[in-house]
C-alpha cells in the first residue's frame, strides 16, 4: 500500500555556542517505514548539508 508523503520543516534561531543558525529539513516517506530526508544548516562561522535513509518501526 503506497504511503507517500513528505514534509518540509525549516527554522532560524540562535546558540549560545554558534550564535544565529538556519537550518532547513525536507524529506519524503516511501513505504509506511522507509523514507528520505535532506538536511542544510548555516552559522555565521560553518555550513553543512547531508541526507540520509529512515527506518521507522513502532507499536
């Protein structure tokens, strides 16, 4: 059974250690358990990005 949905979450706040930060988050579900994600996040000093693959089980 198809499940696909997906999200977009995105925030800007600040850090007593990096000071002001953006970070933004998006991913897609594929089955009812495995999905996508792609990650972005920026600090005056650094930036970096990733993605990676989510399992999700429960009761």
């Amino acid at each position: 059974m198809p499940v696909r949905s997906g999200y977009l979450e995105a925030q800007v706040g600040a850090s007593s250690l990096a000071g002001l930060y953006a970070h933004m988050e998006v991913g897609a579900r594929l089955t009812e358990h495995l999905g996508l994600y792609a990650f972005g996040r920026a600090t005056r000093q650094e930036s970096m990005a990733g993605g990676g693959v989510r399992y999700t089980f429960g009761w």
